[in-house]
C-alpha cells in the first residue's frame, strides 16, 4: 500500500520550532470579537463517561461575537485494522501534549503510542491565511501525520476526529441534529435527515468519500450508512436559524459520521495502510461563514480534485 504523499508545509519543522508547554492559556479575547485562538480545557472531562478524559482535545473560539468555542477531540480514537488496535485513545493517561503559542494562535502535539511504540502522531492547527480560506470565511488549518516507526504493519488505519458545536451559541444542541447537518453529494448539500440508510430511524448515520479505498465508517453496524458516497470529506453543521455555518473538510478525505441527538460531527481523513518506516499525511480546514455555504463546499471540491496545495 501506498503512503500518503506529503502535500503540504513540513509538519516536522513547524512542530519542532513551538513555543515550549508552560501554562497552557485560555482564550484572550482583548484583540476582538472576530479573532480564533486555540486553547485547553484544563478539566477535559468527557461528557459520555464522566471517569474518562478528553486527552487530545482542543478548543478554539469562534469568529463571532458572544459565539462560544469549537471543540475538537484531535482525535478521539486513532485504530488501525478492522479490530480497531489502539494507536491512540481519548482517554490516554498522559499530560496534556498540546503545545499551544504564546498569542494563542498555533497548537502543536508530538506522541509515541503506548500501545504501539515506535508509532508517532503529530497533530498541529492554526489561524489559517487569508489565501488559504474560501472567500467569505474564516478559519484554521489543522494537519496529522502518522509515522509508523514500528516492526509492524498497520493496515488500514481509522481515525476518528469529533467535532463537538454544543458551545456555540445558536447552534443545535441535544435534539434535531441532522436537520442541521450536510454533506455534498451529487454536486449538492444535502441534509442528514433526507439520505437513505438501511434502517430508516437510524439515530446515527455515516458516508464514505467516493473512490476512497477503505469504506468503514463505524454507521454500517447500526444500520446508519448512507447509500450515496460523498464527493469530499467535507461536514456542515448549520445554526437553528441557518445563518451561520461551520464547515470541517480533509484532504485526502475518507469518510464522516454524526449523531442525530448529540452536537458533534467528523469529518476523516484517509491514511490508508501503513507498512514500517511509511508515514500517512493529511490535512484540512475548519471554516466558518455567515454566506454561502455552497460555494464554499464547491470551492474545497475543486481543491480535492486539484490537490491541496499549502
């Protein structure tokens, strides 16, 4: 199997110049309503099972006044093989890795798996740049690399990344969910609530990106795959009143998932398999914007038949 070919800016040299741990800071909002800056919870409780921690979870504000935060479990299981080994788990008993900038505005991660020495994942998000965003936007760059510096194989690699809204004001919260969550399909959005999957209530629906390789995405077992595949790894959740979208997208994208009754969403990139001494590469975007969200999505659709270039 192939490794994913490495697109983007070093991730390698840009972990190694960050500013060292420290105190982790929270949001400063002094610069203005309109600025994202990143953050950790100290608490990093998880909401499912209270004795369990959120390890890997980064917060960042929005870019609207009173918004709240995004929340993003970076990851929330990283697995490999249809088993689902342990690379790295939410709940890891490790400090806090996060290595966040002085201004708040860059967050890094460098670990070894405990569970597979020698397996390293870096994680890295920051403001992203003007060229970067679609026009109409604001948002970040995020980035994971996986290098498997083990004796092993590691076959089909599945990360799951969770998007968790319920700290933005206006957004869907425990109830009505996949009224407010999209993926392009076909050329268009389309609301969770209007794919078909196999069972028809299905509280927990998943789609895989067209042409990609490896079609889990954790629905099937419940009944809750899409019939359609996804043009791009892209997921939108949108406010209770529609004005206000946030968008997560991964290149090389592999799939998505989201729950009908509880504020998250993923969207997954693809490693693939990865055999000793290969590294597995991706990157994206979180964006939000108060325009149109469709033109956003065909613009990102256009950069995953194109190449991601950073």
């Amino acid at each position: 199997m192939k490794s994913v070919i490495f697109i983007g800016t070093a991730l390698l040299g840009i972990l190694g110049t960050q500013a060292a741990a420290g105190k982790l800071p929270g949001p400063d909002r002094t610069a203005g309503p309109i600025d994202i800056m990143f953050f950790v919870d100290s608490t990093r409780v998880n909401e499912v099972d209270l004795d369990q921690t959120n390890t890997y979870g980064l917060s960042m504000t929005v870019p609207w006044e009173e918004g709240g935060s995004l929340f993003i479990n970076f990851p929330e299981h990283l697995e490999y093989n249809p088993q689902g080994n342990t690379i790295l788990r939410h709940h890891d008993e490790r400090p806090v890795p996060w290595i966040i900038s002085p201004d708040g505005r860059q967050a890094s991660y460098r670990v070894e798996s405990a569970a597979e020495p020698g397996v390293i994942v870096e994680a890295f998000a920051r403001t992203a740049r003007e060229e970067e965003y679609p026009t109409g936007t604001k948002g970040v760059y995020l980035a994971m690399r996986i290098t498997n510096g083990s004796n092993i194989v590691l076959p089909v690699v599945r990360p799951l990344l969770c998007m968790q809204y319920r700290k933005i004001e206006g957004f869907p919260k425990w109830i009505d969910n996949f009224n407010h969550n999209y993926v392009s399909i076909g050329g268009r959005l389309t609301a969770l609530s209007d794919l078909v999957t196999e069972k028809a209530d299905a509280s927990f629906k998943g789609a895989v990106v067209a042409g990609c390789p490896q079609r889990d995405t954790r629905a099937e077992r419940s009944g809750g795959l899409i019939s359609q595949d996804m043009d791009l790894a892209a997921s939108v959740v949108t406010s209770m009143d529609d004005t206000r979208k946030i968008i997560i997208w991964w290149t090389p994208g592999k799939s998505m998932i989201a729950n009908a009754n509880i504020p998250c969403i993923h969207a997954d990139p693809y490693f693939g398999s990865l055999q000793p001494g290969e590294s597995g590469f991706a990157e994206g975007l979180v964006l939000f914007t108060e325009g149109d969200v469709e033109a956003v999505v065909g613009e990102l659709r256009l950069r995953d038949l194109k190449g991601f270039k950073n």
